[in-house]
C-alpha cells in the first residue's frame, strides 16, 4: 500500500511539475516578445538617429553654402557701392 501511496504522490508531483513548467514555458514567451519588441523599437530609433544626424549635416552644408553666398553678394553690394561713389565723383568732376 505504501508503494502505492508513494507512486501516486510522485505522479502528483509530476502533475504539478509539468503545470510548472507549462507556467515557465509561457512566461519565457512572453519575455521574448518583450525583447523583440524592446529591440525592434531600438532599432527603429537608431534609424530615426542616423536620418536625423544625415538631415543635420545636409542643413549643416547648406548652411555653409548659404553664408559663401551671403558673403559673395554683401562683396557685391560693397563693390557697387564703391563703384556708384567713383562715379559720383566722376561726374562731379566734370
């Protein structure tokens, strides 16, 4: 009878022990998910960084380009300048 006892109480805990490891197996699952979806979301803003970082350095050059061109034009506008009073003063002269 006692054989019989201790089979039964090993075959409860068996029970148990695969109810355990059912509980286990899914909650293994539901951290996977979890990290594929944390490590999907790290991927997605490190390519909203590196596009981000591209836009900065494109308005960073235009930037560049814009100040040359400002420069060249207020160069231009001095050289007008100096032109116009050259020939107002030309014209006086004469």
């Amino acid at each position: 009878m006692s054989q019989l006892f201790h089979l039964g109480e090993r075959m409860g805990d068996h029970a148990s022990l695969k109810a355990d490891l059912v509980e286990l197996d899914f909650q293994l699952r539901e951290e996977k998910d979890k990290v594929l979806a944390k490590e999907k979301e790290i991927k997605a803003l490190k390519l909203k960084v590196r596009k981000q970082d591209e836009a900065g350095a494109l308005a960073a050059a235009e930037n560049v380009s814009l100040r040359e061109q400002l420069e060249q034009r207020e160069e231009e506008v001095c050289d007008l300048r100096c032109a116009a009073e050259t020939f107002d003063t030309e014209r006086l002269w004469r």
